[in-house]
C-alpha cells in the first residue's frame, strides 16, 4: 500500500560515471536520513535518447494511449534516435544561454506542471555544462546540480545534492525558527548543510570534521512534518484504524471469544462525547464486540460499533428508522481516537463520498492532523459527487491546493525506467 515518492536521476551526455555514482549515494544517503518512511522511497534512472525500437516498446506497453501522441512526446535527431521532449538533454536546448545553463529555466521547461502533486517525482538533474549562477538550484519539487561548478570532489558535490534535495523537501521554510532569507530559506545552525554558506571551504571542513549529523534538528523536523502531513508517506509499522459505514443491522458477528479489553478506549472517545452535546449514550456491554448508540435531542441516532482497536463502523438513522450520514461530531471522534492510537483513518472500505467528505474534514481539522490512507483525491469528479452541497464547498474551501490536481497521466503501467509521458497540455510552472 505504501506510495512512492520517485527519485528519477538524469544525467546530460557530458557527465561521468564518477559523478552518476556519487549523486546516487547522496539521494541515497539522504533517504536513509529517513528509515521510517523508506519503504516510500525509489530511485529511478531517467534518459533522454531512445531507438525506434525502444519507443515502439513504449508505445506497445501503453494501451489506451494513442501511438501518435507518443510519438509527439519525441524528437527525431539526424542521427536516428530519438530525445525525449522534457527530457535533461532535451531541457538544456531551451534553457541554454551564451554555453551556460540558465538552471531556472531549466527547471521550469522540465516539469511544466503548475503545483506540486504529492505523489510526482522528484527529478534529480545532473549537468556537465557550467549553469549560470551557482552550483546547485531547487524549486519547490525538483533539483539540478552542475557537475562542472563543483570541481571534482566527491564529498563537496554530494553535499551539494543533498542540500538540493533539503530544499525539496522543505528543510527550510519561513514558518519555522532559525532561518534567514537569502537566496531562498536558510538555516541559521553553521553546522547544518541548509545553512547559507554551507558551500564555503570553511563551512565544508567544519562541518566534515566535527562529524555532526548532515541537518540540523530543525531542519530534519521540518522534511519530517512535510513527508507526513504534506507527502502523506506512510511510515514504517503504520497501524491503520479502517472505518466502514455498512448499515449496522449487516455487520457480521465474530465468532470466536475475543478480547474484549480494546473497548475501553473507544469507549473513552464515545462516550465523553455524548455526554459532553447532552446527547444519550446507550452501550451493549453483553456484546463479543464494542456496540454503542448516540441519540440526539433531535431523535437522531448514530450506531458505533468496533470489532477490534482497528475496525470501527459507523452509521446513522433518523428519528424514523431511515438511514442517514452520521453527525459530525462522530467522525471528529473517530479522528481524535485514531491520533491517540497513533494510527492513520483508512478510507478504503467507505462506500458513499459524503461519509468520506465528512470523516476527511474530521481528519484535516484534527489539531495535528490525522493521517489518512485510501482517502480520495479531492478532484472536481469527487467533488460533484458529494450529494451534500454545503460540505462540498467546506471540503473545496479546505482542502490545500496540491490535492485538487487531476493525475491523469495517460501511461499508467509505463515500465521503471522509462519517461512517463505527461498529458500535453499542462500549465506553466509558476511556484519557486
Ligand atoms: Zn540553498
Ligand atoms: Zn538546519
């Protein structure tokens, strides 16, 4: 279940294999940085120059995608083969100025998307030519390093990368202490690669000699908070808490003797809620499984029942037996216990959106938020479904923009290693 968060490192036809291998081990020196999300992570080798065959290859494995439009994403070359479009060597082309890269310009013509979908990979662009300023550049989402800037040094260089990819991963953002604005954020601990004159000899002997860790506490904070609550990666040993909303009359009964003592939890959460909204709470104690009801003043009752610490379903009916979207105090009830259990909501079983729409708000306004997994992507198509009006618009209005993007790469299955042909028409990239 656990989603990738893609590295794919690309090189220009002038850079070594000395330099290929070192920005591997500083991608994966920083992903090891993080071993409770690694399963999230993969690293991808991308190129620029295919054969006919090779694209023809392309073209066979992606069914649904007409060959014309694969093709179009390549340009013929005089000698037969055939560069990627957004590829880095196709790239450098555009961004080439008086023999320097203009390395932000570069960026931008790789990856026109205009936001930043958690789930798109991180490109890690490696070049021979000296770039026009610097040495390294990041944008919100990818990275590019001029080999010919940081002479042959090893250690210097992946150090370069790794602050690059500190950058991408919002090591350093203004909302946090100690950081200073100068050419982008900052840190301000000089012992700390996103510190901004790390790239002086001085800074560099310091910090390899005194054998400290690569970030700082805040800066290893900072790419935490944002692989979790932004990437949404799933850490390692993630328990999840699987809501259902099945009419509570279908659920099926466990037949063995269970442990009954994970009740007491839930019933903590239930319980001090009802009694806080003045509403009756009515719990089955006889029953193998945790069996509740909440009634309203109103005459409507919410059904809870939980077969274990990790099922919880829930439902709803009015006054006059009819079934009916639970009250909104529930699905904050169910976020605040999956927090106290540590746990992330997992949508994968709710069948109707307005339960989804409701138990996500509960999530995303969970002070901190509550992880989730399976939850939908907020597209305009979920959306509309939400019979609800009201709370489509409370879920327009709250969800950040990086989950309304549309995702609809045309080439799903496309094999590892191979360009993933993005849709043709795409909005300028205008984040940096
Ligand atoms: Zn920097
Ligand atoms: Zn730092």
């Amino acid at each position: 279940m656990a989603k990738k968060k893609l590295f794919v490192l690309e090189f220009d036809k002038g850079v070594d294999e000395d330099f290929k291998n070192w920005t591997k081990e500083a991608v994966q020196e920083f992903i090891d940085l993080f071993p409770e999300y690694k399963d999230n992570f993969q690293i991808n080798e991308g190129k620029s120059y295919y054969t006919k065959a090779e694209v023809e290859k392309i073209i066979a494995r992606s069914s649904g995608v007409p060959s014309d439009s694969v093709w179009a994403m390549f340009e013929q070359q005089s000698d037969g083969s055939y560069l990627r479009k957004e590829s880095l060597d196709w790239s450098i082309r555009q961004a080439l100025e008086n023999g320097r890269v203009n390395t932000s310009t570069l960026l931008d013509v790789r990856h026109k998307e205009n936001s930043f979908p958690p789930d798109e990979p991180v490109l890690v662009s490696i070049i021979s030519k000296p770039a026009h300023l610097g040495y390294g550049i990041s944008n919100q989402r990818d990275m590019c390093v001029s080999a010919a800037a940081c002479g042959k040094n090893k250690e210097y260089f992946k150090d370069i990368v790794m602050h690059e990819l500190g950058h991408v991963f919002r090591a350093t953002h203004k909302n946090r202490r100690n950081v200073v604005e100068n050419l982008g954020e900052h840190c301000t601990d000089a012992d700390c690669l996103m510190y901004e004159y790390a790239y002086t000899g001085e800074a560099f002997n310091r910090r390899h000699h005194k054998k400290k860790p690569i970030f700082c506490n805040d800066c290893m904070d900072s790419m935490r908070d944002y692989m979790e609550n932004t990437l949404h990666l799933v850490r390692q040993g993630q328990k999840n808490l699987s809501v259902t909303n099945d009419n509570s009359e279908n659920l099926p009964q466990p037949t063995s003797n269970i442990d009954r003592t994970f009740k007491a939890d839930i019933r903590a959460v239930f319980k001090t809620s009802a009694e806080k909204e003045g509403s009756v709470y009515k719990e089955n104690i006889q029953s193998p499984i945790y069996s509740a009801t909440i009634t309203h003043k109103d005459g409507l009752v919410d059904h809870i029942n939980a077969a274990n610490e990790q099922e919880i379903n829930l439902s709803a009916k009015t006054k006059d037996g009819k079934p009916t979207t639970p009250s909104t105090k529930r699905f904050a009830d169910i976020a605040a216990y999956a927090h106290s259990k540590d746990m992330a909501v997992n949508f994968g079983d709710i069948k109707t959106s307005d339960f989804k729409a409701k138990l996500m708000l509960a999530c995303l306004t969970h002070e901190p938020p509550v992880k989730m997994t399976n939850a939908p992507k907020v597209t305009e198509e979920f959306l509309n479904s939400i019979k609800d009006e009201k709370l489509r618009q409370t879920l327009k209005d709250k969800t950040p923009k990086l989950q309304t993007q549309n995702s609809d790469s045309p080439q799903k299955q496309a094999p590892e290693n191979q360009p993933q042909p993005q849709p043709q028409i795409q909005g300028r990239n205008n984040g940096r």
